[in-house]
C-alpha cells in the first residue's frame, strides 16, 4: 500500500536574513511528499488548494510521482498563504500572517482507493481535519503526525484526541514545551508520551533531533552547514525522509527508527540549503544515501 499525506499546500512569502521570497511554493504536505517521494512510491497526498495555485507546482509533483487524486482544486478561492521572517538565529522565526483561505471550509475526502492506506502521514493541518482524515481510514496501523503552535494555542482539544490514535509525533521543542507546559524536555517528552503516541521525536532545529521510545532516548546529530538558506519545510522534509525510509523497510525496531531518524535529518539538511522547496527538488538516492554516511561518521565514536 502507498503512503498517504494529508496537510497544508499553499504559497509562502519567507524573509530570511539573507534572501526575501514572495508566492513561494510551500505548505506541509508539499515538502513531505518530495522529501517521502526519494524512498517510497508511490506516494499521495490529500489537500486543497484555490485555483489560483500554479499549475508549474502540480506538475513539479507529479514529476515525483506524487498522486493528485485527493488535492481539490476549488474554483474561485485563494490558496492558503503563510508568511514569516526569520532572524540571525535562524532556529527563531516570526509568523507574519496565515490565511486559511480555502482550508476554512475544506472537506477532506479520501480517494476509495486510498481508503486501506495503512501508512499515514498527518501534516500539520487543523487537529478537526486530521480526526476527519483518520475516521475515513479502514485499518491505519501507522499514522506519524505534525503539528504547530498555531494548533496547539487554538485548537489543543482537539488535537489531544488525535494525539491518542498516532504512533509517532514529530514536533519541535518550543512546541513540545507549549504542549506540555514544561520546560524541561525529558519531563515533556515523558507528558506527551503518555498523551498516546508510542514514539516522540522534538526536532532542535540546528542542534538535531530527540527520538523518546519506551525507556530509551537516541539523539541524532544535526548536520553541520556552512550554507542555510531558508529553513523552511525543514521540520517536514523530516517527517517525509523518517516515514518515507521506514514505508519502504517495514521494520519497526527502535534500532531501524533511529535510521529513520537520520534520513529525516538528511532530507531536512537537503530542504535548508535553498529557498521554498527548491532543495527537495532535484535529488537523487545516492546523494541522501552519501549524506546518510557522512551523518553517521559524524557522530560514531567507541
Ligand atoms: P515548517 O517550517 O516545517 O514548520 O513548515 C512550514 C510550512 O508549513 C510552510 O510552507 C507553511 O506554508 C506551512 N504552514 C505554516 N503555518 C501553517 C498552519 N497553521 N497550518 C498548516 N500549514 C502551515
């Protein structure tokens, strides 16, 4: 079965220190499916944009064999738009705005065919719609959820319920702090944990990534690089690499999800170094599999 993306598509004005970017091609689900696209096919999403949205960006996509048959195009109606700037600290960025648009009514409805998908990825989207995704679903045995502050301010209720019926959640540590309430991030983790989801990842941004299993930590290294443009997607970039590699290898031992972990650090490193999605775009296995190794010898020691 293929691997299934629901999440945010729509068009993005970054300002980073270096490079300003307006009606950039962006959202969540748009980067995991580039970055899941290298490891497992096929792969779909479900989501929606206006028709204002250029036709270049769905052709980019197919070009990755990533499956439109869920995206609906609503005639008339503006895509979702989020803008933000980021600082000399590029872990730090400030939301600008972020226009709902056609999301405030969207409906998602899964194709039939995609309805035994047992390979979820929910992007960060409002928690009401990741609900409505999962109940279309027959039997989903592994569903890796994304969220945001955004959510977790507005809709925390809610996204607790979702919370329950994921096997992994990925989010990073000034969200894992909000969502907890706690700052310390081993007493959050163990919070979260017990919210439902059997495995935590908190991305660190530049400093890398925690993955919490039961009684186990793993701490991957972040890559260390000279160039970021445009950080980006780069927490969804992760989230395609993790799930994308574990859908290709159904193997599920804590040793195979810190791999996961890695190649999620590799595609995220990938989608830093150029701005919007240009860095997912253009890749080939051997590169990811290179830098795959370069991570490794980064931190092995005896
Ligand atoms: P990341 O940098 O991994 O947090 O992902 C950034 C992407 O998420 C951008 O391309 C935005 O279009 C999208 N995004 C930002 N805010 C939201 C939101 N509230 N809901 C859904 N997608 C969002």
């Amino acid at each position: 079965m293929g691997l299934l993306i629901v999440g945010s598509i729509g068009l993005d004005d970054i300002e980073t220190p270096f490079d300003k970017v307006t009606n950039a091609l962006g959202g969540s689900t748009t980067y995991i499916s580039l970055a899941a696209s290298y490891f497992s096919g096929p792969v779909s999403i479900v989501g929606v944009v206006g028709d204002d949205f250029p036709d270049e960006h769905l052709k980019m996509l197919e070009d990755h064999n990533v499956g439109l048959e869920g995206l609906q195009i609503v005639k008339g109606a503006q895509t979702f738009r989020y803008g933000c700037k980021y600082h000399y600290d590029l872990n730090v960025r400030d939301s600008l705005f972020t226009e709902l648009n056609v999301f405030e009514k969207f409906n998602p409805i899964i194709p039939d065919k995609e309805k035994k998908s047992s390979f979820v990825i929910l992007g960060n989207i409002a928690p009401q719609l990741q609900i409505n995704v999962l109940d279309q679903l027959e039997n989903p045995k592994f569903v890796v959820c994304d969220t945001m502050n955004f959510w977790i301010d507005r809709s925390k209720a809610d996204l607790i319920k979702v919370l329950k019926r994921v096997n992994v959640l990925i989010i990073n540590d000034s969200e894992a702090r909000l969502l907890s309430n706690e700052p310390n991030l081993i007493k959050a983790a163990k919070m979260i944990s017990e919210m439902g989801p059997k495995y935590l990842i908190i991305k660190k941004g530049e400093h890398g990534a925690l993955l919490f299993g039961e009684n186990t930590i793993f701490s991957a290294p972040a890559y260390p690089m000279e160039n970021i443009f445009d950080p980006t997607g780069a927490g969804d970039a992760f989230a395609g690499g993790f799930t994308g590699y574990l859908h290709k290898n159904m193997e599920f031992s804590f040793e195979n999800l810190k791999r996961a972990v890695v190649y999620g650090s590799v595609m995220a490193s990938f989608c830093v170094e150029k701005f919007s999605t240009k860095g997912l775009e253009n890749l080939s296995f051997l590169e990811i599999h290179n830098r795959y190794i370069e991570f490794r010898e980064l931190s092995s020691f005896n």
